[in-house]
C-alpha cells in the first residue's frame, strides 16, 4: 500500500477486553494501532486516539467512572482539546461521558439485562470524522454487547444534542437495546471531534462475521488520522 | 454517604426490587435502589470531614446528572 499509515493510539485499562480486537480492525483498515497503557502521563506522536470497550475497573462505582481518573485521560482531553480526533466504544463511551468530554451518561439498561446482538443504526450525520465513509440515513448492522448502555440526558440536554446535530447514529426504530433516550446510539462533542458510540465497530469490519458495516466508520477515523498525518508533513 | 438516583430517573434496579417485593405480597409502591459509601477519615473537625465528603462526591462517589448525595459524619472521638 502506498498511502501512509497514520498511527491511532488504542488506550489500554485495567480491564479493557476489546483493545486487540480494535487494534486489529485499525490496522486492517490501513493505520498503524499503538497501545497506550492507562498509566502514561503523555501519548505518543499520534493521529488520533481510541478508547476500546470492556470493563474498566470492573465497572465498579458507574461504568468509567473511575477510569477516567486514569493518568492518560489528562493526555487524552489535551488531545481532544487541540482538535485530534478521539473515538470511544461501549466502555470508552462510558468513560468519556464520565470526564466531561461528552454530554450525558450512560445507564443500567432499562432491561437490567446484558445485551449481545447486532443492531440496527441510523447515519444521522456524515460531516464528522467517524462517519464521513457513510451516507445520510444509511443503515449500519454493528453488534452491541454491554449491561450499561442507556444513554440519558435530561430534556433540556437532550434538546441542544438535537439542535446542534450531535446525535451522531439513532437506533433504527425497534432496535434500541438499552433503554436510551432519543434511541441515541452515538453522540459527538460539541466540537465534533470526540464521538462515543455503544455499537462495536471493531466487531464488524470483516464480512464473514456477518457485517462489515462497522469497518465504515474505522475507516472513516483513519482517513481523518491520515488527513491530519497529511497536514502535519 | 447515601449516593441514589435523582428523582425522575430511571432506576431499573429498583424497579425490579420494586416487583419483586409486591410479589411477595409486600405493599410497595416504588422502591430505588442506591449505594451507602462508609469512610474513616483522619479530620480535625466534623465539619472538615463534611466538606472533605462534599468533595469526594461532587468528584468521583456520585454523577450530578443521575445522582444525589447525602452526607453524615459522626466523630470517632479519638
């Protein structure tokens, strides 16, 4: 492959279980992943920054919660701050919720039951680093696969999300497994530059796993990841 | 402290603690569920204590946005 391969720091918790997984699809998908371990106070020379799912901690206290206290999160906000491109799956949602990166909470879900299945989602918006491989109002297959996954804002948050277009992906109506509110299923920063979703996209990359819907918006993070690669030479 | 979710938010934990008890037959008509936080912590006064717990909650013990907070302190006198 000609076009370089931007380096995506996958960010590794005491309990983080997907961090392979993520690793594999980013490289798949053209990027060189680089593990960052939760302790490091700084990141190194990266293009962008995922948060991989598990159970951090185990989950104790809320979901992320105490994760987000973690040496690297300091590294990670810095990064978001100067515009880098950071993306959190199931736990790195919950853990970016958690630090104030991201509106909102994530919740017990309303079935109080741990949820594994694919689910359907919406593409709300396309002008985002994560989702500018999709089309507006395209339908994504991505696995789910969590026990707190109930997005919750209070009304008055929920109505600036959807003013500002921050919702990002919604259930596909009937879908929703948690419980979550607006059947939000991913939601941006004000900014635009840090996204957390529940669905796994690192799960659904390879096609004869049932969908590679989810390899759309990997690939879409490292064609931002290799852009800003472009921008810095 | 008594961390528990604020009211108006769902609490699915104590919905099914809720059911589970008016299948016992008890008279429940709604029941949450929160967490009770015990600390021993070395504090000149009470009221140190107090805004040291203030503290622990506001940062780490309870979201704002799903939970309240109730504190006691009591003196260990030693």
């Amino acid at each position: 492959m000609s076009e370089p391969r931007p380096r995506i720091a996958v960010l590794v918790f005491p309990g983080s279980n997907d961090d392979y997984d993520a690793a594999w699809a980013l490289s798949a998908l053209g990027a060189e992943p680089v593990a960052v371990w939760h302790a490091e106070r700084e990141l190194p020379r990266v293009e962008a920054v995922v948060l991989p799912g598990g159970f951090s901690y185990g989950d104790y206290l809320r979901a992320g919660a105490i994760a987000r206290f973690a040496p690297a999160m300091e590294a990670v906000a810095a990064f978001a701050a100067g515009g880098g491109p950071v993306l959190g799956i199931c736990n790195g949602f919950q853990i970016l919720c958690e630090a104030g990166l991201l509106p909102g909470v994530l919740r017990p879900n309303e079935s109080l039951s741990f949820v594994c299945r694919d689910v359907a989602v919406r593409v709300e918006r396309t002008d985002t680093p994560f989702t500018s491989r999709c089309a507006e109002g395209q339908r994504l297959v991505v696995p789910v696969k969590h026990g707190e996954g109930c997005f919750h804002a209070d009304e008055e948050l929920l109505a600036e999300l959807e003013a500002a277009g921050q919702v990002v992906l919604r259930y596909e109506p009937g879908e929703n497994p948690n419980g979550s509110v607006a059947d939000v299923a991913a939601v941006a920063s004000a900014t635009g530059n840090v996204l957390g979703l529940m669905p796994h996209p690192e799960h659904a990359v390879d096609p004869l796993l049932g969908s590679g819907d989810g390899g759309l918006l990997l690939a879409s993070l490292v064609d931002a990841a290799r852009e800003r690669l472009y921008a810095r030479a | 402290m008594l961390v528990r979710p604020k009211d108006g938010i769902l609490d699915p934990q104590g919905r099914a603690v809720e059911r589970s008890l008016r299948q016992l037959g008890f008279g429940v008509v709604e029941a949450r569920v929160g967490r009770v936080i015990d600390l021993d912590v070395d504090a000149a006064t009470v009221e140190e204590a107090r805004s040291e717990a203030e503290r622990m909650c506001e940062r780490l013990l309870a979201n704002p946005l799903i939970e309240s907070y109730e504190i006691a302190v009591e003196a260990a006198g030693r």
